[in-house]
C-alpha cells in the first residue's frame, strides 16, 4: 500500500512538471504578423495564443493600430512589443495582464523596428533617417546587431522613414508614433558592383575599440570646425562657428553661428544663429534665430525668432515670433509677430499684427489685420481695419470698412463706410452704409440700411431697417420691414404679425385726413393726407408715431404724437404738433373707434390764421414773425384694420 502511494505522488509530480514545462513553452510560442491592426484585437489574438487572460479598455485603445511581426517569444514580451510607443503600460499579475494608461504620454513618444534583408537576415549599423510628411529632417539613429532601431520624438504626427546601407536600395516607409514592423532591403546589384568593401563588419569589431574611433574621429571634425569653414560640395560636419557654402549640400547636425548661403541646400539638424541665404533651399531640422531670406525655400521645422523676406516660400513648420516679409509666400504654423505680404502670408496661428497689399490667412489672430487687399482669419480677436475685405469665422474685436468686413461671429463692434457682415453680431454695428448680420442682441445704427435676422436690441435706421425678428425697438425715419416685431418707430412698418389699416379722422381745427397705421403690438406709424374745412388752402399733410397700451382683447388706449401741415400748397406754413390720448373699441374684429382730447401747440407764419385757433387757450403769444400758441383740442375717428 505504501508503495502504491510514493509511486502516485511521483506520477503526480511527473505530471506537474510537464505541465509547468507546457506552459512555459505555450507562453514562448507567440507568433503573430500585424498589418495595422486595431490595438483591441491584436491584444485578443495574443491571449488566444499565450493563455493568459489581458485586461483592458476597447473605448481607450480602438483608436490606436499595431503592425508587427512577432516570432517565438513569450506573451509578456508581445505585449510590450506592441504597446511600445503607445500611451498604455502592461501591468502583469499571477492570473491576468492589466493593461493601464500611461500617467506621462509624452515620455513614450518614439518610432522603432526591424530592418532585414531578403532572406529574413538583420542588418546592423544601417542609417535611419526620419522626416516629417513635408520632407523636414527630425531625428536619426542606426540599427544594432539584432536590426532594431529606435527614435524618441516630441510629437506624436505622421513621419517618412528613410533605410540606407551600402549595397542595397533604399528604403521608405509611411508611418507613426508607434511600432513600424519589420522593414526589408533589397540588394542593389548595381550599387554592388561599384563598391570595394575592405576591412571587417562593425559587429564583428571590439565594441571598446569601435567607441573609442568613433569619439576619436568626432573630436578631430569638432576641431576641424572651429577653424576652417565647411564649404564642401556634399559633406556632412559638426561645425559649431562655421561659414557654410553649398554648391550642392552642408549637413550641420549642430549649431551653427553664421551664414549658411546655399545655391543648393543647406541642412542644420539643431540649431543656426545666422542669416540663411539660399537661391535653392536652406532647411532647418532644429532651430533658427536670425533672418532667412530665400530666392527660392528657406524652411525650418520648429523655432525661428528672427526675419523671413522672401522671393519666394518661406516656411516654418513650429513657432516664429518675428517678421514675416512675403514678395511671394511666407508659411509659419505659429506666427506672434507681423506679417507684411506683397503677395500671400500663411500662418496657423497668429498673435501680431496683419499687413496685406493682397492676402494673409491665419487660423487664429489675436490682434490686429489691416488689408488693402484681403485678409482671412478663422478667429480674430482684436481689430479687422479693410480698404477691401476682411474675413473672420470669430471677431470678438472692432471692425472697421472702407469695403466690407465678413464675420461668422462677432461680439464687439462694427463700423462699416460701406458694408459689415456678421452671422451673429452681439454688440453694436454703425454703417454709413449697410450693416448686414443674422442675429443681433445690440444695437444697429445706419446713416442708410441695417439689415439683420434676429434683432433682440434696438435698431435705429436714418432711412430703412430689416429685420426677420425685432424683439426691441425699431427707429426709422421711413421704413420698417419686419417678420415679428414689438416696437417699430417708422413712418411705415411692415410687419408680417403686426397690424396695417387705414383710418379717417377730424379734429378741433377742421382737419380731415385719411391716414395709414402700420405697426406692431405696442407701436405704430402715421402717415396721411386730407383738407381743412375753415382755410381756401385746404391740403393737409400729417405725420406721426402711436404707442398703443392693449387692455384687454376688445380695448386699447392710443397715444399719438403727430405734426400736422395745413395749406401745404401754399407760400405759407401752419403747423399744428398735438398729443392725444384716444380710448380705442376694437368692434368686429376689424372696426376700430377711437375719440379723445389732445394738447396742441400751433405755430402760423401770419397772425391771419389765428380764425383756424379757439378764443381761449392754455399761452399765446403774437408777434411780427407770426402767432403761437397752446391750446386743448379733440380727435375721433375710425379705422378699417387688415
């Protein structure tokens, strides 16, 4: 019996072992090709075949793809192949992987991968070179023995990677932050055949002995540089205080303080503090501090503190706080100086003032455009002064047209010789001719014309307003033109929801006119001609504004303001100015009954007249100039509204 038991619980730890051996071995047998992949799914696939369950978001990693070729290794090491460069973390557990956001994302921001050869071979020590979509240089590195390579990076955009080595054709390959795969070389026979290669391969080198060559070797170009200018026809050169002349091509991977004049490129991979001059391109992969001045493209790919003039394109892939200068383009992703542009400045962001004889477009100005010709900005800021056109999506500023300033939005204030557009102006828009917005919370004032969709303040119109809906006031001395509006002041308002009619009335001086009232809910214009029954010039002539106070569904109390001309056909002025306070009986919808007293003041050119005026009166006074005086009267009438 007791043998019976040792020889199960051997049996039992024979088994075990296998296990244990099975799962180490099922952990090491990873296998995978990804070709741009959504990120959840590469992580499913590497469970299924590790065994090991992977905890993590779908909603926070589906947006990030994984290309990748993975052979024999184990699924803690798949993971962090493909989680490289990405913002999320592997956490592993005795059950389970957890896979976590990273607290500092910029930290993980690089490129990396494989080169091979055709045969599935590494190859070590080849150049990888990495530009941005536009071809400005940003960083390099070489592979090691195994093919890896690896590129930090402070932005997270799309790169070209570049792949060269003696011997086989170069590579290219389209890519982001992230993983790149497996990149493969293909011998370039022709290049073969011109190339002697003596000597051993790098990795076949003492690595003690490679590094001390290679800082003997970078010392002695450093030393080169301070004293002799790097004026080659292609070369590459450390040089820190150096003059760079190229016919064709100066690399400079690190400062230079001096002139770079290119009648063929020019590259500095850090910095340069000089004047670049180039008939053919200058490119900076670092920063730039002086001026730039271009027969044809100077171009740096971050910082550039100093002066760009142009014959033509210049172009600044990172911040510039100078001077933009552009007989023909200059274009700057950030831009918080002035641009002054014979033809065309193009900045994404800009902080300074704009100066167009014919068009800067920027993506954000904070200060101030002046155009002869054109300037377009998505959102400005401050003040858009225009011979001809301004063009804002924001303006939270001033704007101020010789011709035409177009807004989407605007908050501050338009002023407009001819023309101001907004789709929504919140503040105060003054034209001496048109100003046209969609809506409008302000106040609009125009020697002629505002035109606006919605009107919630007040417009004020020497001649006409147009609104859809006019929630204030609208003052104009002829025309009113409105969908909905409650206080139109004019001579005649149309209003869709407002009322119209036309009246007949008599008052105390024998005056009978047939007048027009066009208005809103609470407002109403005046305007209308008769004859007086007491003078041999009978025409009269009467203008005026009401205000009406609705009581109730079938009674209103009218308050009118109207000046009144008798003989208006004759040499001679009689002019009456009453107020009246008329109670109004709405009868059958559209009979309208209105009778009550008013005050008047009458002013005549000849004491003649004074038969028009009643005995007794409130003040008189005669003189040679003529007679006035004030005087208590009457009105009735009756009006047909439509």
């Amino acid at each position: 019996m007791r043998q019976k038991r040792t020889t199960m619980w051997r049996v039992w730890g024979i088994a075990m072992m296998l296990a244990t051996a099975l799962g180490v071995r099922a952990q090491g047998n990873i296998t995978l090709k990804l070709t741009d992949e959504p990120l959840p799914k590469a992580l499913q696939l590497i469970e299924q075949q590790g065994g090991k369950s992977i905890i993590f978001s779908v909603s926070e990693t589906e947006k990030h793809r994984v290309s990748a070729d993975l052979h024999g290794i184990t699924q803690a090491e798949a993971i962090d192949h493909i989680l490289w460069g990405k913002p999320f973390v592997a956490k592993e557990r005795p059950e389970c992987f957890v896979i976590q956001r990273k607290k500092d994302r910029e930290a993980s921001l690089g490129i990396a991968g494989m080169v091979m050869d055709e045969k599935g071979e590494p190859i070590s020590n080849c150049n990888v070179q990495l530009f941005t979509m536009d071809s400005v240089y940003v960083n390099g590195a070489t592979t090691d023995q195994e093919g890896s390579f690896s590129i930090p990076l402070k932005r997270d955009e799309d790169y070209l990677v570049q792949v060269s080595y003696i011997g086989y054709k170069t590579a290219y390959r389209q890519c982001q932050v992230g993983h790149v795969g497996t990149i493969v070389m293909r011998n370039d026979a022709m290049r073969l055949s011109e190339v002697k290669v003596t000597g051993m391969r790098a990795e076949s080198r003492n690595e003690e002995q490679a590094d001390t060559l290679r800082t003997v070797a970078v010392s002695r170009r450093k030393q080169a540089a301070e004293v002799i200018p790097s004026v080659n026809i292609i070369g590459v050169s450390n040089n820190r205080k150096s003059l760079a002349l190229g016919a064709l091509g100066n690399v400079v991977r690190e400062k230079a303080y001096g002139l770079q004049i290119a009648g063929l490129s020019n590259h500095v991979g850090d910095m340069g503090g000089g004047v670049a001059i180039a008939g053919l391109s200058n490119t900076s992969g670092g920063s730039y501090y002086g001026m730039q001045i271009s027969g044809l493209w100077n171009r740096a790919s971050e910082d550039s503190k100093g002066i760009m003039v142009c014959g033509l394109c210049n172009m600044i892939g990172g911040d510039y706080d100078g001077v933009q200068v552009g007989g023909l383009s200059n274009k700057a992703q950030e831009m918080r100086g002035i641009q002054v542009s014979g033809l065309g400045n193009i900045s994404r962001g800009m902080m300074g003032i704009q100066v167009a004889g014919l068009g800067n477009i920027t993506r954000d100005a904070r200060a101030i455009q002046v155009a002869g010709l054109t300037n377009i900005s998505k959102e400005l800021y401050g003040i858009q002064i225009s011979g001809l056109t301004n063009i804002s999506q924001d303006a939270y500023g001033l704007q101020l047209a010789g011709l035409t300033n177009i807004s989407k939005d605007l908050y501050g204030i338009q002023i407009s010789g001819l023309t101001n557009i907004s789709r929504d102006a919140y503040g105060l828009q003054l034209a001496g001719l048109s100003n046209v917005s969609h809506d409008l919370y302000g106040i609009q004032l125009a020697g002629l014309f505002n035109c606006a969709k919605n009107v919630y303040g007040l417009q004020f119109a020497g001649l006409v307003n147009v609104a859809k809906r006019a929630r204030g006031v609208q003052f104009a001395t002829i025309l009113n033109v409105a969908e909905e509006s409650d206080f139109p002041i004019g001579l005649i308002n149309i209003i869709k929801e407002g009322n119209k009619g036309v009246a007949l009335t008599y008052d105390m001086l024998g005056n009978a006119v047939m007048s027009f009232r066009s208005g809103g809910k609470y407002a109403y214009g005046i305007l209308g001609v008769g004859y007086n029954t007491q003078i041999e010039e009978r025409l009269v002539v009467e203008a005026g504004y009401g205000l009406q106070i609705p009581v109730c569904r079938w009674f209103d109390v009218n308050n009118e303001f109207k000046a009144t001309t008798m003989g208006y056909n004759s040499g001679y002025t009689r002019s009456n100015f009453s107020y009246l306070l008329a109670p109004s009986l709405t009868l059958w919808h559209h009979c309208n009954l209105f009778a009550g007293p008013s005050i008047n003041y009458y002013m005549a050119d000849r004491a003649s007249t004074a038969t028009l005026l009643p005995n007794a009166g409130l003040w008189r006074k005669e003189g040679d100039r003529g007679i006035g005086q004030l005087y208590l009267g009457y009105q009735v009438g009756v009006q047909y509204v439509f």
